[in-house]
C-alpha cells in the first residue's frame, strides 16, 4: 500500500472524527454511570396555575416544548416565585452519591433570561444549580460564563453532581464547561424548562428538550 494512499485514509479519518468530536473523540460525560429508568411518571409538569397545561407546554414527536410569558401566573397561587413552565423529574430525589441529568436542548433566539435547567435543593438556598440563557449565552445563575451562542440550535447538556465530593460539573456536547462547588447536601432532584429570572427577562420565554435521561454512580 502506497504512503499516498496511507495518507489519504488517515485525512478521512481525521476530518470524519473532528465532524463528529462528540461521539468519537470527545469524553463522554455518561462514561462509568448507570441509566436510570424514567417513565411518564417521573415527568412532572409545573406551570402557571391558572392556564391549562396544553397552553404551556407541549409534547410532540419525543419534543418537550415548554413557553411562559412574562406576565403569567407563578405554579400555585400562594407562591411568590417567577412564572415558569418546567418539568421536575419525580421520584428520583437524592441526597448522597454521584447523580447525573442529560438532554439535548434548544432554545429559540429572544428567550432571554430564563433558568432551562436547574438542580432544585441545597442546604442553604432553594437551588444547588441554576443554568440561566441571558441573550444567547447560557451562565450560572447571572455571573459565570458557562457557553455562549446557544440560540437556535440543538445541544447536550449533562449536568453531574457529586454530593459528597460538593461538586457540580456542566459539560455541552461532551465537552467541560463548568464546575463549582455545590450550596450543600438537601433534597435534591433535577429540573428543565423555562424559569423566568427574577430581573432582565424576555417577555416570551421558550425551550425545548429531547432524549432527557438520569444516570447515577
């Protein structure tokens, strides 16, 4: 076999495994987890309670599509909190070990200043992880930069916490992007949706998620 012919194998081999970084030659965040089983049950849908779930939310060919207007009601009339239409993954509290949330996303350009992914709990605080889309860019509640130009387009996030090492890591598409420490140990479950800030939001509010697993060590 000719170097030529050696050479060109190896260029086509290159450029398929940079096209494909994620799957080939990218870490894959889910390596040395276990899949936990989700049904219909472990969906649950939180949105503004005074507005039928179809007007919020919408599930479509394994899309979850979720939207909420600035105006809205919060989900149960004696909260004080923002509006918001999200999914709270049920029945899978925990409160010790390594868990991990995974889903790809989209998020249509003008959303702005939403939570679309969030771990509910902490021992101070109502949340461990807030993941925020402020113009396109997604931050850690409203300070650090964790991705920028996430508008229209889809992209896996998985989000792993480490409870008893106190660490929260965020990848997209395979790669690491962020990592802090958590607010402490509490009842912890995952979350993702549209969650509106509580300053600087868009008046219309939307994400959609497909292919949302949970993974533990």
């Amino acid at each position: 076999m000719s170097s030529s012919y050696i050479f060109l194998i190896l260029s086509l081999f290159l450029v398929i495994c940079i096209e494909n970084i994620v799957p080939i030659c990218g870490e894959d965040p889910t390596y040395g987890f276990t899949s936990v089983p989700l049904t219909e049950a472990n969906f649950a849908v939180q949105k503004p309670y005074n507005i039928p779930v179809d007007q919020r939310y919408s599930f479509i060919d394994g899309v979850h599509r979720f939207w909420v207007y600035a105006h809205d009601k919060p989900y149960s009339p004696s909260s004080p909190t923002q509006p918001r239409t999200e999914i709270r993954i049920k029945g899978l509290d925990y409160h010790s070990g390594v868990w991990q949330f995974e889903g790809y996303s989209y998020v249509p350009k003008g959303t702005s200043g939403a939570t679309i992914a969030q771990i509910h709990g902490a021992a101070s605080g109502a949340t461990t992880l807030i993941l925020r889309i402020y113009n396109g860019d997604m931050r850690y509640y409203d300070t650090d930069l964790v991705a920028k130009n996430l508008y229209d387009k889809w992209f896996r996030l998985n989000i792993i916490h480490d409870v008893d090492g106190g660490i929260v890591t965020v990848f997209i598409d395979g790669e690491k992007k962020f990592q802090t420490k958590d607010h402490g140990p509490g009842d912890l479950y995952f979350k993702c949706g549209v969650y509106a800030a509580p300053v600087d939001i868009s008046n219309y509010m939307e994400s959609r998620w497909r292919d949302i697993k949970i993974y533990k060590k």
